[in-house]
C-alpha cells in the first residue's frame, strides 16, 4: 500500500494546534514532512506562540531539509523561506500534498504540479473520512474564525457547503 506523504507550513501547524487539531495530520497522512525553516519559525522564533509547544512535541513531525536550492531568494518570488522550502521539499520527495495556506504560496506550488491543502482542507478531508463528525468540523473552523488566524467569510461559506 502506497504511503501518503504531506509537507506542511507553518499556518496550518499554527492553526490545527490552535483548535487541538494538531494531531489530524497524524492520522491522514503516514508520514508528515516540515522543512527546518519551518520548524524554527515557529518553535524556536515563536517560543510561547500558539503552535510552538504542541509542534515541538509532536514526535511523529518528521523535520527535513530540501537538498535542492533555489537560484533566487524567496523575496523575489514573493514568497518566506518557509514557503519556498515546503515547495523544493515537497518536489523531492514528490509529496502526495503540500499543506499551506498563503495564496501566493498555494498558486506557486500548484504551478509546480503539486497538490495542495489548506487547514481547512484538512478539516474537510478528516470529516470525510470519518475522523471527525460534520459539528465537530464546523466547530473547529468557527473556532478558527475567531482566533488569530486569519480567514475569510467566504472560506467559512465554503467549509460548510462541503460538509452538508
């Protein structure tokens, strides 16, 4: 059986821990990839953020490196390293998804051929699959809505068209 892979950023780790979903990413994927520049943004440089205990102690984040490196620096793509790493790591090791957030991000990366998720992907993808029920599901993205994450009425409307 083929193992599903994702590469994740830092705004989806940020916002599952928020909600206590952190650990969805654990059971939809077999293995979940985070580039080292990821990890130090939001562990070591967001020490005492939402995200940054729960990230650090989630034993089965696995933090990789892209060996590839790009000729230009993220800034002239419009993107954070982070951003720029996900995407070189995800086409190493040919991820099934890359789990961001950022638009510019998810456009670059789907440019790329890869497969993308947001957050709230994640979330419908665990209803779903029955991991969690559809309350649960719209409980998590109100949840989300009033936190700091930042999400639009639009993608709210989304989510609950996609679970009724």
């Amino acid at each position: 059986m083929a193992r599903i892979v994702g590469v994740v950023n830092s705004t989806p780790l940020i916002a599952l821990s928020l909600i206590g979903q952190l650990d969805l990413l654990h059971a939809l994927f077999d293995e979940i990839l985070i580039p080292a520049s990821v990890y130090e943004e939001v562990v070591l440089h967001g020490r005492g953020r939402p995200g940054a205990r729960e990230i650090a102690q989630a034993e089965w984040l696995v933090v990789r490196n892209p060996e590839t490196v790009s000729p230009f620096p993220p800034e002239l793509l419009g993107l954070d390293l982070g951003e720029l790493d996900v995407i070189l790591l995800a086409q190493e090791v040919k991820a099934d998804w890359v789990l961001i957030d950022e638009k510019l991000a998810r456009k670059t990366a789907r440019a790329m051929g890869l497969q993308i998720k947001g957050t709230l992907g994640v979330l419908l993808l665990a209803h779903r699959v029955g991991i969690i029920s559809r309350e649960d599901g719209l409980a998590a993205v109100r949840e989300l809505a009033l936190s700091s994450v930042r999400l639009s009425a639009k993608l709210v409307r989304w989510f609950e068209t996609q679970v009724e």
